[in-house]
C-alpha cells in the first residue's frame, strides 16, 4: 500500500514538470533586427488558454502583467530588447502557477543586403549571377533584384527587374545576355508586418566592349599610368550630357567633379589620378568601363584600353618613367615568359580567344645592368568577331560562324 502511494505521489510530482508552461516566439528566427516585431506565446499546457491570466518578464522584470489572453505583440524591437524572456501562468480559479522556460532574444542592428555579381566583366551575351546575402545571417528571407538607373542628380533609381515584384525564395539571380555596363542592387525582406533590410550597395556588371550609343575614350591610350600623370576621359556618344564616374579598389561610386573638372564631355583629372574602374553615364545610357591601374614605380605596360576582336591585331609595349629605352624586355602572360623575337614590344598579329590572359613586362635600364625592372599586369581581353559568339565558347570549344 505504501509503495503504491510513494508510485503515485512519484507520478504526479513528474507530471508536475511536464505541465510547466510553454514559452516560444513568433518568429523565432536569431537574430531579430530593430525595427522588427515579435509575439510571445504563453502555453499553460492544461485546460483552455482562457482559464489562464498571463505575465511576461525580461530579464526577470515583468513588463506586463494578469493579461486574459496568452499572447502579447511587441512594439518595434530595439537593441535594448534584448534578453531572457519568460512568462507566468496563474489560474483564474484554482491557486495554481505556472512558471516557463525562459528564451533568449538577440536583437541586432539595422541589417545590411550584400551583393555580388560573376563574373564583373562580361562579352556580349554573357550571363551574370547576382548573389544577395544579409548581414549579420538570419533566415526567413525573400529577395528582391533591382537595376540601378542612373540619374543625372548623380544618384540612381532602383527598378526592379523582371518578374521580381514578389522576390525569389533562392538567394541568385540570372541575367541573361548582358551587353553593356549597368549597375545593380538587392534588397530582402521577411516577417509579417513586413520588414525591409536596406538596399545593398551597387555592384556593377562592367563590359569593356564599345556601345555605340556610350563610349569611353582614355587619353593617354593605355590601362596603365605613372602617378604624376593626368588622364582625360572623354566620353561620345548618343547625349548631350555626360558624366564620368569612377569605382576605386574599396567599391566606393564617385563622379568626375570630385577629383577632377568636367568640360564638356572630357573630364580631366587633376595631377594625379586614382586607380580605379572608369565609365561614362548619361541619363539613359552606360558605357564602357576602363580598368585604369595607377602606378609610382618606374616601369608600365603598354597594352589596349579596349577589348580586341579576334583576328585583329595589337601590340604591347614597356615604357619607362623617364622615357628613356629598355633593354632585354620580355613580355609574360600569366607568369610564363613569352617567346619574341622582337625586343621592346610584343605583336600578336591575329588575335584568339586564347591570347586573353593577364600581361607584364620586365626590363633593364641598361644592357648590362643587373637591375630588373617589372610592370604590374593588366588583362588583355579578346572579343568576338560575331556579337554573341561568346556563348558558344561555353558550349564547344568552336567558333560561331
């Protein structure tokens, strides 16, 4: 008899624990963003949620209390929401309570869409993936993609691409068949009420190929230049009106008037240039992008601004700062020397998609010097005869005639 009381006594001291109330939140997604809401969720686990008030703690601090109905709705989160979350159920008419788990809520700032677009240079006809990421990562996220439309205000509207007024689930976006220069930016969004991440920062999609109505001209006619050098950047095409604009090695987007001085459709750069991807926009129309490399050592290739089309001709060349000769130059491609019979310059008389690669060169000052001198590299790119004869490269190993 005793032992069958103790059992008892045993079984409902266990089904004490079990019955203790249930905290969760909706969503319950780590981490939850300012701005964000929430709904915490009491669960008595015995009877109705209306035999029940109920009371709410953070951090062991009640903020509401002897509520009728089981949930309560947040406000817009902020960082100080952060916590260990609890609840209290208390019995409308037995003396009985119910005490939850207690739960973590991690509250971060504002988040921040990343993009990433591959490749950044592009032939015509070419597909582009756009790849969008939150920071910090959370989940429940939807997708937007938006192409950047530039502005003569020296910013861009945002317009969203095609088919993308509900988002995608997936994190990338195809483009297909990009031709010219544009810019692009992503954005996500999650939770009911809805709540937006800010727009990414604009990731560009450069295409060094001449469009007809946007075309940029570099003078000196290189890719790479001396320090003390000034560039002027001269821009043709279809409007009246023209901007240069320019990316530097931090992904940051600045214009012409910041670094140099707009005349007409020319901006010349004061003393000493950037390093950067330079591009001309007007109000409808981008053009192509220069990968301009701005160099204080004493040595430079000398190699084309624009891609070159197969079966074409060009020539790179060394140049020294004080314009002096160099001797015993060799050129390389991807790091291995390339055999030339020609010292000083190097002619690829009929140019293949295989010659695309990344060149330097190397001399001396004098002949018997010792002292190696090397330029940094620059890509040599190759476009095709055919405009998108580009995609077949990626499905055969032939030419598209």
């Amino acid at each position: 008899m005793m032992n069958t009381r103790k059992k008892t006594i045993f079984i409902l001291c266990v089904l004490c624990l079990f019955l203790d109330a249930l905290l969760h939140i909706e969503p319950n997604w780590s981490p939850l963003f300012t701005g964000e809401k929430v709904t915490f969720i009491c669960d008595s686990r015995e009877g109705n949620d209306t035999d029940w008030n109920y009371s709410f703690s953070r951090n062991d601090h009640f903020f509401t209390t002897n509520r009728t109905v089981n949930r309560y709705e947040s406000s817009s989160l902020t960082r100080g929401d952060s916590g260990e979350y609890q609840c209290v159920a208390d019995h409308k008419i037995r003396p009985v309570t119910r005490e939850s788990n207690k739960v973590s809520l991690s509250v971060s700032g504002v988040p921040q869409s990343v993009l990433t677009v591959s490749p950044s240079w592009t032939s015509p006809g070419d597909s582009v993936t756009l790849t969008c990421s939150v920071e910090p990562p959370s989940a429940g996220w939807r997708f937007f993609w938006y192409k950047a439309v530039p502005d003569l205000s020296d910013y861009y509207t945002y317009e969203l691409l095609a088919g993308g007024t509900t988002g995608t689930e997936q994190d990338s976006y195809i483009l297909h068949g990009q031709t010219h220069t544009a810019g692009y930016v992503c954005r996500a969004r999650r939770g009911d009420p809805v709540f937006y991440t800010q727009f990414s920062r604009v990731k560009f999609v450069w295409s060094g190929g001449v469009n007809p109505a946007a075309s940029l001209t570099v003078s000196p006619h290189r890719l790479q230049h001396f320090s003390t050098e000034s560039l002027s950047l001269i821009c043709e095409g279809n409007s009246a009106e023209w901007r240069v604009k320019k990316v530097d090695e931090d992904g940051r987007v600045s214009s012409c008037y910041n670094w140099g001085e707009m005349t007409g459709s020319t901006c010349n750069t004061y003393t000493r240039a950037r390093s950067g991807v330079y591009w001309c926009e007007s109000e409808t129309q981008s053009s192509n992008a220069a990968n301009v490399t701005i160099h204080s050592g004493d040595v430079i290739l000398v190699s084309s601004v624009r891609p070159v089309t197969e079966g074409h001709s060009v020539t790179l060349g060394c140049k020294l700062r004080t314009e002096n000769l160099l001797y015993n130059v060799d050129f390389y491609k991807n790091n291995t020397l390339i055999p030339n019979p020609v010292r000083g310059e190097l002619l690829i008389s009929a140019v293949t998609k295989s010659d695309e690669g990344f060149y330097k060169c190397r001399g001396r000052k004098s002949p018997q010097g010792l002292e190696t001198l090397t330029s940094a590299e620059s890509w040599l790119s190759v476009k095709c005869e055919y405009e998108f004869c580009n995609m077949c490269y990626s499905l055969s190993e032939k030419r598209c005639h």
